[in-house]
C-alpha cells in the first residue's frame, strides 16, 4: 500500500495520508476474497484497488485473481459520465427519457460514446469523428447514437418512436404524447407549485429553475419565483426541457 505513487507523492511534499484511505482498499480487496472471485471488472481508474484484491486472494485463498479493467466514459475535461457527477444516464430510464438525456449529452463525447457503448464498427465510427462537425451535423451523429443504444436496450420499435417523440418534442416545439395528469386544485405560490406536481425535488431547485427561465405554464414563461399560481383543468406545465404534467 505504502508504495503506491499518489502516497509516495504526498508523503515527499509532507502531505497528511488519512486512515480511510488505506482501508477503502483494503476492504475493496477482501470484497474479492469473501466473493471468492476469478475475474473483476471495473474502470481503469479502479486499477490500484483491484490490484489490492488479487494480492489478498493470493495470501489468503493461495488463488489468482484476475482483473480487466474498461475505459471511463469521460469528456475532455476528463469529467466523467456517471453518478459521482450527478449526470448518471440509467439503463432502466424511460425510452423517450433515455432518448433526450442522450441527446443532451455534449458533442465532444459522440465518438467515444458509439466506441463504448454501441456495436458499431470502429472503422465507421473514426470515419464519423473525421467529418464532424464539417460534413456530418454532431446532432445528427447523437440521433443514430440514441436509437443505436436505445435499440440495444429496448428494440428497434422502441427507438423509433422515442426519435419521433424527440422530434415532436424539442424540434417542432409540440407537446409529448403521453403527459402525466395530476389531480391538484388551488392556488400556490409557484415554488410550491412545482413541488406539488413533483416536477422538482425542492424549493431550491425550483427557484433555481424559475430564475434561469426553464418554467413555462401554457406556454408562457414563468420567471417570478413570488408568483402564485391559480390550477384549472388541462393546464400544462413544463420544466426544463422533459418534465411535463397536465393538472386534471
């Protein structure tokens, strides 16, 4: 443990090394020993804690371990794509929901999302990379990434209607197909509102949200986070660019 590079480092330049940094190892490593493994997989950057396993597997169960470890999905600013970062895309999302979060990934992970997450020749996917974003529009390329992978999960049916629900949607401006419709009658201060539909998790994030001009009632913009709002039957409300719900 103590010869590992990041701990070398910081000891040479007097930096504090905590106790739970050697244990989160420790106790990755005898996940191993306890699950009696023969292979773990985990991203590159798990590389050193895996390794920890394969060496407890040999000192206690006289048994290798191997590992293989599978590049992070990261953009260049190597901020990764996952939970840790609160950007986490599931695998068990709606289809259309998992249409529109792919969509919005940003353009400069198209390429290593096709290479990593879809069956797509790698020669096709670098000849991609080269014409975006001159001859190919990188929408364009997130489209096919989207029904490629949304295919993959849910069939091809599935991801042609999500694409034509994205298109509806987010390019010619219209309301989805299916809406939630929530019985709620009374007047609200806008806020409130929002949390009693569940369209947000908190008021703080309902101002957040209202602030930065993502509410719309009917269609009009509602930027007055001291605004009430007053329910009647068939209202739409929309927050951000996927979350819907009609009052009934």
């Amino acid at each position: 443990m103590i010869e590992r590079d990041l701990f070398r480092e910081r000891e040479k330049s007097g930096q504090d090394i905590f106790v739970n940094e050697f244990f989160y190892p420790l106790l990755q490593a005898y996940d191993s020993v306890a699950m009696n493994v023969d292979l773990e997989v985990g991203g590159n950057d798990q590389m050193f804690n895996m390794m920890m396993g394969r060496k407890l597997m040999r000192n206690m169960l006289h048994k290798e371990k191997f590992v293989m470890t599978t590049p992070l999905l990261v953009d260049t600013a190597g901020k990764k794509i996952g939970k840790t970062e609160g950007n986490v895309i599931a695998l068990d999302s709606d289809p259309n929901e998992l249409f529109g979060m792919i969509m919005n990934l940003s353009d400069d992970i198209i390429a290593k999302c096709f290479e990593l997450l879809t069956e797509v020749p790698m020669a096709e996917i670098e000849e991609m990379e080269k014409e975006m974003p001159g001859k190919l529009n990188p929408r364009d390329a997130k489209i096919r990434l989207a029904k490629e992978i949304v295919t993959l999960l849910f069939g091809v049916e599935a991801a042609d209607k999500a694409a034509a629900e994205f298109e509806k949607v987010f390019s010619r401006k219209e309301l989805p197909e299916n809406i939630a419709e929530i019985e709620l009658s009374g007047t609200f201060p806008l806020p409130q509102f929002l949390l009693e539909l569940r369209l947000v998790s908190s008021n703080s994030e309902a101002r957040r949200l209202i602030s930065a001009g993502a509410v719309e009632i009917d269609g009009a913009r509602c930027g007055d986070h001291k605004a009430t709002i007053s329910t009647h039957s068939g209202m739409i409300i929309k927050v951000g660019k996927r979350r819907f719900a009609k009052i009934k």
